[in-house]
C-alpha cells in the first residue's frame, strides 16, 4: 500500500546527490542570468580601461620630448661640449640627455619655460661648471654630465675601448630565487583579487535565497550542509567558467599586444603544475572564504546585515593576504609555518612555494588540511543557520540584529 | 486495533534565544490520518513542525518520522508545503515541480514528465513553460502544491494550507487532501481555522501559547464537553423538574441544559414518569469550537477568531 508509493524514480538522496541537485540548479540559473554577464563583465572593465589608459599613456609618453640638458655656455665651450657629445653618444645611448643651447640668463627662469623641455641647466664655464635643476634631476645626470664635461675638456681621439666577450648564462642562483619571487608574487596577487571578487557571490545568492522563501523548502528536503555545499560548488563552477572566459579575454589581449607584456619566470614546479596548483588553490581558497561567508550569511537577514558582517571579514582576508606575501620573505620561518597552516592564508602561502620551492608533497597536505577545513567551516555554517534562521518565535518576539545573536548576551529564560 | 505510526513525538521543547516558542508537545499522528495541529497565530503550530520534519532540531525530547529519528533521512517519502510559500521566479512551472521532486530524490526527467501531467490535470497545462514570476499568486501556490507531491510521498504536511486561498481553492484543497487520505497518505495541516480541522480530520493537536493540552481523536475532543439538551414540554412544573439540572430556567417553551452525567436515558425515564409531555427533545453535541474553548481556554479561543477575521479582512482588501 503506502510504501508501494515510493516508485523507483525515487530515493533517498546521499549527502553529495543532494549537494550536486542544489549545485546543478544554482549552476545553470546563474549561467543563463543577467548577473552571469555583468559578472564576466566586471573584471573586464578595469582590464580593458587598464589598457587603454596604458595604451594612451604610452602614446602620450612618446608625444612628450625626453627632457634636455640647457646648455648656458660660451659659444666657443658650447661647440666643444657638443662634439664631446657626438663623441660619447655611441657608447653611452640614453645615458647621456640630449643637449640644448640657451641664451645666457637666469638658468631658474629658464627651466620655468614652457617651450622648452630642459630638465637641468649647465652654466658657468666647462672648467667651473654649474649644474641647476630639481633635486632628482641633478642627481640622475651628475655622473653623464660630468663625464660629457670630462671629455670636453680631454684633448684628442676617444680611447679604443677593450673588447669584451660576452658569455650569457641561463640564469643564476641569485636571479632565479628573484625572478621566482616575482612569480609568487604574482601568483598570490590574482589568486587573492579571484577569490576575493567570486567568495562575495555566494554571500549574495544565499541572501537571495533567504528573500525568496524557497531556503525553507530546501531545509526541509535535504541537510543544511549538502544546500551549502551545493551553492558552493555551484559557484565554483560558475567561477571556473568566468576565469575559462577572462583567460580567453586575456590570451588575445597578449597575443595581440605582443612583447610588450612582461612574461613571468618559469616556477620551481613548471608552468602545467604551476597551472593546476592554481585552480585548486584558487579553489580551496575560494571554498574556504565561500564557507565563511555563508556562515555569515546564514546569521544575516538582510543585505544591510550582510554587507556590515562580511566587511569586517574582508578586511582580515586583505590582512591574511599581506601576511602570506610577507611570509615569502620569511621562508623556513614559523612565520612561513604558520602562513601555511593557518586555513585561510593557507592557499597563498602554498601557491606561491610551489613557484619557489620543487617539493610537490608538503602541497597533498596542505591541499587536505584546507579540504578539513572547508568541511569544518560548512558543518559550523549550517549548524548556525539551523539555529538562528529555521525559526519562528512567538508572536511579538523582538528580533536581535546578527551582531546581538552573535556577541550579545543571552535573554534570561521565561 | 493497532495503527502504524507515521509521526511520534514526545517532550519537544524549543527556545529562540530564551524564549519558550514551544514546550512539552506530545504527538502521535496514525498513518493514513488526517491530522490537524490547531491554534491561533504564534501558538507553536510551524515550530512544532519544523522540529516533526528535522528543519530545526528539539531542545529537548524526541520524534521519529515515519520510524526515523532521523527526520530528514526520510525527505524521500515526505512532502512539506511550508507557511511562506516560496519559488524561483526564473524557472519555468514544470520545472519548479520538477526540481521540488528532485530535493526528494525524484529523478529530474520523471520530475519533468510529472511535472506537466499535474499541471495538466489541474487546469495549468498552458503555464508549464511559463517562468514562476508570471504566473498569478493563486497558480504560483498550486505550482508548489503540486511540486510536494510530485514525488509522491507517503507523509504530507501542509503549513496553513488555506492561507490566502480564495473559496474555491480551500474546497480543492479539502478535497486534495481527503483524496490523498484515500489513497493511504498521512495529511498533516496546520491551521488557525476550525471549520476546516472539523471538516477534514479524524485527529487534531490543540496547540496554545506552545503547549499541546490535546492532542487526539476529533471525537474525543468534542466530548470532553458535554452534550447540551434541548426540551420543549408541555407542563411547565412538576417532579419531572427534579431530573433537570439544578438552576436550569425555562426559555419560552424551551429548556437548554448540559446532558446530565447520567446520561440519556434515566432523563427520559424521569419525564416521562414525571409527566412533562415531551413535545420535543434534541441532544446536540459540542462542537470543535466549544472543544477548543474549554480545552484551550477563552484568551486562546478569542486569539483563534481574531486570526480568522484578520484574514478574511486581509482577503477582503
């Protein structure tokens, strides 16, 4: 009779069957949503105003004229300089400022001329010269004015240079440790701003869900954990396809911008593992901080709550992520030790030594103690939204704000 | 003769930060019941079933849900409508049901397929492919309705089902669920309106400022008031009197008075032999109302009626 009416269509749902039907539906509804778009969007405006304001700035840079050297000489020394200056141009390039000859007056009024581009004065004679300008100007062209004023005081032919062979090397032990720096760096720098833009996400679909009404429905077919593990996944997913989309974005804008953009060392471990360290760095770190966020979601009712609760959160991430970048610096350190264990700078600690360090199995530790404690943090998420949220106290109870429910003191029992 | 269980309970107790919401509820809900958890607003009714179907835990006491003390392990076999009725707006009707099925462990294709059959039977074949947020309240509700039973469950529990159902839609609904009680589905309803409990159930939980002070047979509810009689004599005085309950005074030809302890008989006895020329006599017996007033108290019952005429005035506006 009853029992005859479980068909076999259905059955009881595992834990997991159940996160990945939460997952499936948030997956697809956010794919197929206006929000999807803005979210592909959003990073992209900073990137594509980045490049035009480079691309603008680079072509303003070469529209403005290199500043010159204001030659307030003699005729007679002015000529001298400048053959010394046609001397010395072949070895020394860009070093040396190009030269300009200035009416003899007041060298302070004459760096204050608009029509021209002088950043420094010479004056007085080539045996007492004077050099006037801003503090760093003089600074940067003592040395190439001085050797300009040396050799037009010298008599006869430039000195043959020595030749000098040259032997490249493939690196050093010295530059490879910097330039693998430069890639943990770097590393760490867009693991933090990924996971700082997507963890926000989930925060603001659970609140979605709270105004709908539909997290009662949920709550009520499947475990609180499998709903948050669901929206997590979800979003990762999500995630996952936006940076599939913004490395396309971003692979064309380098292949069309050519050598002008800086290609980082190879990491320690090689650029494929490098790769996959990443994504499941970025998401440890990102179900990590996605799982803090929905604990805080689960205590919030309101947007307004929400944005006061998680700011404070951000804020520490930011901490977090300077400490791991500072724990870079401090390798073999408890400094670095604790980086690495602490759950939340875990990712980005671990990131950036796999682009310094080849050892790969310090990352299955780390990439499980971070699995804990995601599981550690969704248990705890779910716990609190069945304790604070699921409720529906008598009739004229006052609601307590998150904060209150949070550190407030308990009312005394009835 | 013994029924199977579909919901026992026994000394749940929830506080929301120190404040007694619910205390001591006893239940015990026979398979294939219609159960009604009856009380005004902010009695304890959604607590009590949120703790029944696993959404929050007790703080103290237990409950097993269709045998599990583990309610939520059992969310293949159940059905919840909740009081807050809530959809996503984006997706389609028929999808909406289908995925209500899928939470239960329906598959989503069979989910799909039933989905549309239930809107076709129940006159919304021509909104399956309509997305929830331009669907009318009243098809938004049925669409909910129907994706808790999609997955056709052996326990429903319906959170103030009437709430915000015009005429028409209540009597669907009382014949939905008198339907699904034929078929051998426990129906468990919330609801602060005694006309439908009266109606529908064979049981009923009195719930009052969060405790449960009856919990049982519709019947045994209403007797535990008793009978009132209705008499209408021919003689206005005489040793028939004796048999009437002390202080009890004509009202016109009539006299209304409580059934004595008694019982009927030995009163027929008494007037007959006394001569009273019975032209009329009726014995009525109390209703769910009077039953929730001497079981629940005044206040309760006065907080009852003022829900119901707030929601017809709701209506109304």
């Amino acid at each position: 009779m009853t029992d005859g009416r479980i068909e076999e269509h259905t059955g009881r749902l595992t834990r997991w069957q159940a996160a990945m039907v939460i997952a499936r539906r948030d997956f697809f509804a956010i794919l197929f949503s206006r929000t999807f778009i803005f979210f592909l969007l959003g990073p992209l405006f900073p990137i594509v105003v980045g490049v035009l304001a480079g691309g603008i700035g680079s072509s303003v840079r070469d529209q403005v004229d290199q500043p010159e050297l204001g030659v307030m000489l003699d005729a007679g020394a002015t000529i001298r300089l400048g053959e010394a200056h046609a001397r010395l141009y072949p070895q020394m390039g860009g070093a040396l400022p190009a030269i300009q000859r200035v009416e003899p007056a007041d060298p302070r009024t004459a760096l204050q001329d608009n029509a021209r581009n002088l950043g420094a004065i010479l004056s007085g004679s080539i045996e007492q010269p004077v050099l006037v300008g801003t503090q760093d100007q003089i600074a940067s062209w003592h040395g190439p004015v001085g050797l300009l004023l040396a050799e037009a005081i010298r008599e006869g032919a430039p000195p043959e240079r020595p030749a000098i062979a040259l032997v490249p090397t493939a690196t050093s032990t010295a530059d490879v440790t910097r330039s693998r720096l430069v890639t943990a760096q770097s590393g760490q720098v867009l693991l933090f701003l990924l996971i700082m833009l997507l963890a926000g996400m989930v925060l603001s679909n659970l609140v979605e869900e709270k105004g709908n009404k539909v997290i009662e429905i949920l709550a009520a077919a499947i475990p609180m954990e499998s709903v948050f593990l669901g929206k997590l996944f979800a979003m990762l997913a999500v995630s996952m396809v936006g940076i599939v989309v913004w490395l396309g974005v971003g692979g064309a804008i380098y292949l069309g911008a050519g050598n002008s953009i800086p290609v980082l060392p190879e990491p320690a471990v090689g650029w494929p593992l490098f790769i996959a360290f990443g994504v499941v760095y970025f998401s440890m770190g990102y179900l990590l901080l996605g799982s803090l966020f929905l604990a805080i979601g689960s205590l919030a009712t309101t947007v307004r709550e929400v944005q006061t609760l998680s700011m404070p959160v951000t804020m520490l991430q930011l901490v977090v992520f300077f400490f791991a970048s500072y724990a870079l610096a401090a390798t073999g350190t408890w400094v670095e030790w604790f980086a690495i264990l602490f759950p939340f700078s875990s990712p980005f600690a671990m990131f950036a030594r796999a682009a310094i360090d080849p050892v790969l199995w310090p990352h299955l530790l780390a990439i499980g103690w971070q699995a804990a404690s995601v599981a550690l943090f969704v248990t705890i998420g779910a716990r609190l939204f069945r304790r604070w949220v699921m409720k529906s106290g008598p009739r004229g109870a006052k609601k307590r704000s998150a904060w209150s429910r949070l550190f407030g003191r308990k009312t005394k029992l009835t | 003769m013994v029924h199977k269980l579909a919901i026992e309970a026994e000394g749940l107790l929830k506080r929301f930060e120190g404040t007694l919401a619910v205390s001591g509820v006893d239940l015990a809900v026979p398979e294939g019941a219609i159960y009604g958890i009856l009380g005004p607003n902010g009695a304890g009714k959604t607590t009590t079933i949120r703790m029944l179907l696993g959404i929050i835990d007790p703080d103290e006491g237990w409950r097993t849900l269709l045998g599990s003390d583990d309610p939520v392990s059992m969310a293949h076999a159940v059905g919840y409508l909740p009081e807050e009725r809530g959809l996503y707006p984006a997706m389609k009707a028929y999808e909406a049901i289908a995925f209500m099925g899928a939470l239960r462990g329906l598959s989503l294709d069979e989910g799909r397929r039933r989905g549309r059959e239930l809107l076709e039977g129940y006159g919304l074949g021509y909104a399956a492919d309509r997305q929830v947020r331009q669907l009318s309240k009243g098809m938004a509700q049925t669409v909910q309705l129907l994706g808790t039973l999609v997955h056709r469950p052996r326990l429903v529990v319906f959170d103030e089902p009437f709430s915000g159902l015009d005429a028409i839609n209540q009597g669907k609904l009382e014949l939905l669920i008198r339907d699904l009680a034929k078929e051998g589905t426990t129906v468990i309803f919330s609801t602060h309106v005694i006309a439908h409990a009266e109606r529908l159930c064979d049981e009923v939980a009195i719930i009052a400022g969060g405790e449960v002070p009856f919990a049982g047979p519709v019947d045994e509810a209403r007797d535990r008031i008793r009978p009132r009689v209705r008499l209408e004599t021919a003689a206005r005085d005489g040793r028939w009197r004796d048999a009437l309950p002390e202080g009890t005074r004509p009202e016109g030809a009539f006299w209304n008075f409580e059934l004595p302890e008694t019982g009927v008989e030995p009163l027929l006895r008494a007037l007959i032999e006394g001569e009273a020329g019975i032209q009329s006599l009726s014995i009525e017996r109390a209703g769910l109302h009077d039953a929730f007033v001497e079981i629940a108290g005044e206040a309760a019952a006065r907080q009852l009626e003022a829900d119901m005429a707030h929601e017809v005035g709701s209506e109304t506006r």
